[in-house]
C-alpha cells in the first residue's frame, strides 16, 4: 500500500459510509415512526368504537328505572367513569387511574387508553375511560436487523468502490515508481564511471581552467550520485539489509561535511561544525549517511549565497541550521510528502524528507524542524 | 362499645329518615318520582358537589331557569314555592335526599 493511500481510503470510507448510514438512518427512523403513527390511529380507532358501545349502552341503562344498574362490562376490554370533577363512579378495572391520564391517547405497559368526554352525564359520567390491551409493535427489531445487514453491503461496497477509484492513482504511482527504477538502473553505470574517472585523474597535469571544470564535474556528479543513492534506498522500499553496528558520529560528520564542501563552495557558503567529543551511536551506516546527507544537500541546497550552515552534535541531538529562504507553517506540516516540493527552482524530487522520516522513525529518532520564511532552518534530531 | 355504636348508628339514621319525612313529604306525597328528579339533576350537573350545590340554589329561589323539569311540566304545574327551611336543614335534607337516591351507589 503506497503512502497515503490508506488516509485516502479512510477518508473515502468514511464520508461515503457516514453519508449512507445518515441516509439509512434518516429512512428507518421515518419509517419507523410512520409505522408508530399508523399504529397509534388504529389503536385509537378501536377504542373510539369501544367507547361508542359503553356510551350506548349506559344511554340504554340510563332510561331504566331500577333500583341497581349493572356496570356493562366487555371481554375486549376494560373501562371507569368519572364525574365531572374527575370522581370515580365506577371502574370495571383496578389500574385505570384519571391521575396517571396527560393525553387523551396514551400507551402504558402494554395497554392502550382513551379518555372521552361524555355528554349528557348519564349515571353523572362526565368521562369515559376505556383501557384494552395493545397490539406490540415488533418492527423496531427487524428494522434494526435489516440495517445491518445493510450496513454491511454498504461496507462491502464501499470497500469495492474505493478499490476502483484509487485503482488510476494506484497505477500511476506504480508507472512513476517503475520509470524511477529504469531511470535509476541506468544511471548507475555512467555515474560510477564518471566519478571513479574524476578520481584518478592527475590534478598536477591540468592547468589551473581545467581543474575548475573538473571541480564542477565533480560537484555535479556528486550531486547525482546522491539523488541515486536515494533512488536505491527508496525503490528497494526501505528493506535494504540493516547491519546495525556502533556509529561513531563525529567521523562520520566530519566526512559528509568535507564531502558537501565542494557542493557548498560554489555558493560560497561554509560549514561551522561543533562535534568536539566522539558521539556512538549504533544503526546502519548507509541509513545513518543517507539521513546525514540529505540533511546536508536541503541545507545546501535552501541557503543564500555566502552563508553558513553550522552543524552541531551533542550527546543526545544533532542540529543543523541554515540561513536561507526557509519554510511557512504549512510548508513545515507538509515537508515529509514524498515528491512534494516547495521551490521547484531547485533541484531533486522532494524525496529527501521522506527518507529522513523513514529513517528517524525506524531508529526512534525525534525531528524537531524550526523554520522562519527569508531567515531559515534548523533541524534537530534527537535521541 | 360495639353494641352502643351500633345503637347509636340506627338511632341516627331512623332520627334522620324521619327528619326527610317530616320536611319533605309534608309538600310531597309518596308517590313523588324522587328518582327520576335525581336522574335529571345527574345527566345535567354530573357530580355529588354540583348536584347539591344545584339543588340548593334551586330550593332557595325556584326560577324557570334553574329547573331542571320540562317547560311544559313546569307551565301546568307552575313553578315550585321557595323552601321554608333554613340554609343548614335544607343542606341536611338535600344529603339525605342524595344517599337515598344517588345513582352512583346504584351500579354494581
């Protein structure tokens, strides 16, 4: 998986899911409550009819003349009259209470009840209460069912469609990484050639012209032999063979700082470094020259002419500052983007950062990147 | 103590039956429908509070208003003359009179 890609399919994941979980929700939420809506108007229906049959049946009791009248009772349900004052006259029902009763319609531990006004008042009845036993509504369970099982083909999709969106990018990324490799796989040879050519010519045979150019040539063809030892250490994925071995860092400073030193004279610039005591440190010495070099090539390469950049190792931390163009906030929070480049006047491919990254992070490093726009730079890693 | 409550129970409701004799049907024959009065006065005023109350301001100064008897009963029969009992005996009456014929005790 390349870098950033599994942000990307976060980031996709998670908006078209949270969109179409918001769309699954809003649906289910006003289905179920249409459904509870349905379900109440029937529910309501019923004891509306309930109370027209009690109604008409104390009418009925009512014309009698009789010493006692017998309450109507009905097995579908169950009912209490109440005066004007909300008195009990009579219940058929021991939970049926008028203080428990805020709506007309209302549903309590599985019972439904109406509460009617009545007129005239027979039997003084200004209110009828009628409680029945309600129907359950079960959707809730299947509905909470069928959205999870719609969550999980919205999942299954989703993953499928981000595959086929990030399939272009994936395979440019791949074309780009291959043209590299061809790339770097054909610089190798010449590169090689040039430098250990460079090396064994007789310096005392050239005239005082001469030797410049040759310095220029060499200069550059360091210069491309650092871009293709980042090239090597990026194509091969990080997975080069770590032979971890006790670093002596003060040499090794001193032999990358002599080495730039041709780089940095042709912009005058000069390096003041302040490694007096031996520093070990144990990793890899191409990773440990890799993040020293890279290092040292952005410090070049982002100074102002006749400048310098001082270098200073300490027990625990190793900065180096520039004094050149420097960075913005944001530029600083996006340094480490593999191909991203902030002055495309330079050269390079805005891999550097991304090694260092890799290899800070691997050796358990901290970097700690301080940069002010026109004043420049300093990084410090520590351990 | 069982025996003389149960004495002083009986005693009291044979001096009040009495007492509705003597005040009521004194105008009222016997055979006065004072069930069906009850009957009205609950399908218009519904509740024990109301009845009374209704009653009594009925009692105290009978008007066409009031009345809870047809028109055309109360255009031959006239309107019913004011109570000559006081405020306490006529609420008193008017108690009884309810116990005796309140529908509510009625259902079962």
């Amino acid at each position: 998986m390349y870098r950033g890609e599994k942000k990307s399919i976060f980031y996709v994941l998670g908006l078209y899911l949270s969109s179409t979980l918001l769309l699954i929700t809003t649906i289910f939420v006003s289905y179920y409550y249409y459904e509870r809506d349905l379900f109440e108007h029937g529910e309501k229906d019923l004891l509306k009819k309930h109370t027209f049959l009690l109604t008409q049946q104390l009418s009925a009791l009512n014309e009698n003349s009789s010493e006692r009248y017998k309450y109507p009772r009905f097995d579908e349900f169950e009912s209490a009259i109440y005066d004007i004052d909300k008195n009990l006259i009579f219940s058929s029902s021991k939970d049926i209470d008028i203080a428990n009763v805020k709506d007309n319609f209302f549903t309590k531990e599985s019972n439904s009840y109406l509460l009617s006004p009545l007129t005239p008042y027979y039997f003084g009845a200004a209110f009828i209460i009628i409680e029945k036993k309600s129907k359950n509504l079960y959707i809730l369970d299947n509905l909470i069912f069928i959205a999870l099982i719609t969550i999980v083909i919205t999942l299954v999709t989703s993953i499928f469609l981000v595959n086929l969106v990030l399939k272009p990018i994936r395979d440019n990324i791949k074309l780009l990484d291959n043209f590299i490799k061809d790339t770097t796989h054909e610089l190798n040879t010449p590169i090689t050639a040039i430098l250990a050519n460079i090396e064994t010519i007789d310096s005392s045979s050239c005239d005082e012209k001469a030797l410049r150019k040759l310095q220029r040539i060499k200069i550059a063809s360091q210069s491309i032999s650092n871009i293709y030892e980042d090239l090597v250490y990026l194509l091969l994925n990080h997975k080069t063979s770590t032979q971890n071995v006790v670093l002596n860092l003060r040499e090794m400073l001193h032999q990358r700082v002599e080495y730039f030193t041709n780089m940095a004279t042709v912009k005058n610039i000069s390096f003041i470094l302040d490694a007096k005591e031996d520093i070990h440190f144990k990793a890899d010495k191409k990773k440990m020259q890799r993040l020293i070099d890279n290092l040292l090539s952005n410090a070049i390469k982002y100074s102002y002419k006749s400048t310098n950049i001082r270098v200073v190792l300490n027990e625990t931390s190793l900065s180096i500052e520039d004094k050149g163009k420097g960075m913005s906030e944001q530029e600083v929070k996006k340094i480490f983007t593999r191909y991203l480049r902030f002055d495309k006047s330079q050269g390079g491919f805005g891999m550097g950062y991304s090694i260092i990254e890799s290899i800070v992070d691997e050796y358990k490093m901290k970097i700690d990147i301080v940069s002010k726009e026109t004043q420049g730079t300093k990084v410090t890693l520590s351990w | 103590m069982v025996k003389f409550l149960s004495f002083f129970l009986l005693l009291s409701i044979s001096l009040d039956a009495s007492e509705f004799d003597k005040n009521c049907f004194d105008c009222h024959s016997k055979d006065f429908k004072f069930h069906i009065i009850m009957n009205k006065y609950t399908l218009k005023f519904s509740s024990e509070k109301r009845i009374k109350e209704a009653m009594f301001d009925y009692l105290k100064s009978p008007s066409l208003d009031k009345s809870i008897l047809p028109l055309e009963y109360i255009q031959k029969f006239g309107l019913k003359e004011k109570s000559p009992l006081d405020d306490k005996t006529l609420r008193e009456m008017i108690d009884i009179y309810y116990e005796k014929f309140n529908l509510k005790s009625k259902l079962y």
